[in-house]
C-alpha cells in the first residue's frame, strides 16, 4: 500500500517548535505573540496562510519569511523530534512491505530538515510539497500512482479533503493539532502513532 503522511501534528511533535519560532519572530518583528492555541490552529497550512495568521497582517515580505524559516530551521536542528511511537510505526510499516511518503504543505527544505534531524528521512520512499499547488488533494492527485492501494494519515482537514477527494481512506491523527473537524469526519482514528500499523492491515485486509 502507498501510505501518504502529513509532516506537521502528523510525524513531528511540532508544538514545541512551532511555539518558540513563532515567539521569537514576533519578537524581533515588533509584533504581539498571540497564545499558543492560535498559533497551532494554522499549523499544517501552506506558508502564507500561516505567516498571515500568527502575524495578522494581511501580507508578509519574503525577508520576513527567510527570517522566520533561519529561526525554525535552527530549532528544528536542535531539538526537532517526531511523535513518541512514530519511528517505530514507520518501521513496522517498512517491514509490512508498505512504500511510504510525505506529502505537506510546508516547503520542501523545511520537511527535509525535520526529517534528515530526526533521523526519518530514511524511511520514506519520496517526500512532495503542496506548496505550489492548489491545494493538497491537488499534488496527491499529481503524484498518486493510477490504481494504486492508498491511504492518507493526518491531522487537518487539509488532509481529511486530500484523501476523500481522492477517494482514499482517511487516517486521522488524533494525536495532532487538526481538532474535530478533521477528526469526527475520519475513516480511522489513530489515538497514538501506535495505532497506525494495525489500522493499516485493517485496510489491507478489506474485501
């Protein structure tokens, strides 16, 4: 089966990060910080989305962007970890003959970050961005192999949309930001990064 992961509240404990980063910037930028709780709620969206959500600001200059990204990549670095259980559910899903994948909406130089400093990268057989596509059901359409068994695990509603709108079985994170919507409407919830390889031969054992 081709398993399709979401990088952020999905693989990686982003939170910690995302929280500190986002500080920091808003720091140096002049800006209020703007609670915890607002600040995940924009995790997992593409990049300007994201920097207009923590800014309030109705755009935000590309230095500003470069600023933020050197600070995040720096902490990525340094103490970046993915989900507790997470390594060894890709492991499991390895030795059960699955090819595994990243599919987000943060820039490519970002999920190979996270990946190559928590030890991941690998594990999956190819990493795609949705950053310059219309939306992330759109890329997982452009590179979805026609016909094959697949399944999408995330934490957003971005991810629920990317799977049913390819008609693929949805695996919630419950373990991540994404909250109800994307959770109550899944075909699966995983509690823990645990649950997902048993999830997966339950779909594989399907008729």
């Amino acid at each position: 089966m081709h398993l399709y992961f979401d990088l952020d509240g999905t693989l990686f404990e982003t939170k910690p990060v995302i929280t500190a980063t986002v500080r920091a910037f808003l720091s140096q930028t002049g800006r209020p910080y703007p609670g915890d709780e607002a600040v995940l709620s924009f995790v997992g969206r593409p990049m300007d989305v994201f920097m207009r959500g923590i800014t309030g600001a109705s755009s935000v200059s590309e230095e500003e962007v470069e600023l933020f990204c050197a600070i995040e990549f720096d902490l990525v670095r340094k103490t970046g970890r993915l989900f507790d259980g997470m390594e060894s559910a890709l492991r499991a899903l390895k030795e059960d003959g699955h090819a595994l994948y990243v599919l987000s909406n943060g820039y490519i130089d970002y999920i190979e970050v996270v990946l190559q400093s928590t030890g991941a990268r690998g594990l999956f057989d190819a990493i795609y961005t949705a950053t310059y596509s219309p939306s992330k059901a759109h890329r997982l359409r452009e590179v979805l192999p026609p016909g094959a068994s697949a399944a999408f695990i995330g934490d957003t509603v971005d991810d629920l949309l990317a799977a049913r709108q390819n008609s693929l079985p949805h695996i919630a994170a419950r373990y991540g930001y994404g909250g109800a919507d994307a959770f109550d409407a899944a075909s699966y919830l995983a509690a823990s990064p645990r649950d997902i390889p048993a999830i997966v031969r339950r779909l594989c054992a399907r008729p």
